[in-house]
C-alpha cells in the first residue's frame, strides 16, 4: 500500500472560495490570510507607482497581488508586490509566476508578521530570491534581505530617511510610507 500525500498543491487554490483573503500553500500547508487593512494597501500602492519608474525605463516588470508564484506545486506565495527583470520575464505565464521573481515586497500587518520574518523569509531564501523587502508600517521602517550566496544576509533595517536602491534606482522609504 502506497503513502498518500495530503499536502496541499498549487491546483487546489483554484477550488478556494473567492471571499477576499489570499491563500497561499508553504511546503504543501494552506496558509489563509485576511484581507488587507487601508494602511497596507497604500503602501501598496506608493511601492507599485514607485517601482513602475523602473519598467519605464526597461529595467522590468511590477506585479501587485494577488498574483500566484509558484516555486514548486506545494510551495505558493501571493507577495504584495514583485519585481521580474526584463531578461527573466520568460518565467511569468499567462496565469502565474513560475520561479523566484528578482525582488519580493510584502508589508507586514498583525496577522502576516511572524509568517512574513519567519517561514516566508526561509521559503524566499531556500528558493533563490533575489532581494527581500519587508515593510513595518508600525515600526516605519524596511527590512531588506539581500541575497549573499546561498541565503539571505541579516536585513539591513532602513528608516524613513533612508533611500532604497535596487539595479541602479532608488525609492525613497518616505515615499513607500506616505499616507
């Protein structure tokens, strides 16, 4: 007799009910989250009309959720906001991203924190992220991982000061936080 796997793939998403709150699978676990509060989709936002300079001027593409990454069929996240460099957009299909987008936002809120610094920050490490940026509305600040080697290096923690660079451009913290 045959072991089962009841773990969750990425084709069970498509059977979940569409009520607002984002599913996405870790390691085959059902992760459900709420919808996002006003603040956090501001900051949305402002990353999105920021970060669209850079598909301007070729660099690459923005994406905002909900749009699926599909690491492997038991691992599928739906970050706030993605960057695909140009020379990689191979990966994007029509209906999903399919491999490690070149830099992940997600904006912490109460019900995401210990799952946005904890199993997602392994799962984008584990597989090939390029830069992680973790927006703390509360605190106002970002924490940026960037890729050294085989993982993450510790987050630098960037206050509304600060500016962000990333392939030559820059964003200013200020602006991401902005009401």
């Amino acid at each position: 007799m045959g072991v089962i796997d009841l773990r969750y793939v990425h084709e069970d998403l498509f059977t979940m009910p569409d009520d607002g709150r984002r599913y996405e699978l870790l390691e085959g676990d059902l992760v459900v989250s709420p919808s996002a509060n006003p603040r956090h989709q501001r900051i949305v936002k402002n990353l999105i009309v920021s970060l669209t300079r850079w598909e301007a001027v070729g660099l690459g593409f923005v994406y905002g959720a909900p749009l699926d990454v599909v690491f492997d069929r038991h691992t599928v996240f739906e970050p706030d906001v993605l960057f695909i460099r140009r020379e990689r957009r191979g990966i994007v299909t029509d209906t999903c991203v399919r491999g490690a987008p070149d830099l992940v936002v997600e904006v912490l809120s109460d019900g995401t924190r210990q799952m946005d610094l904890g199993r997602k920050l392994k799962a984008y490490g584990q597989y090939k992220v390029g830069e992680y940026w973790v927006v703390d509305p509360r605190a106002g600040v970002v924490h940026v991982f960037r890729r050294e080697g085989q993982t993450f290096a510790a987050a630098e923690v960037l206050g509304s000061g600060a500016t962000l660079s990333y392939l030559g451009m820059s964003l200013s913290v200020a602006d991401i936080l902005a009401e």
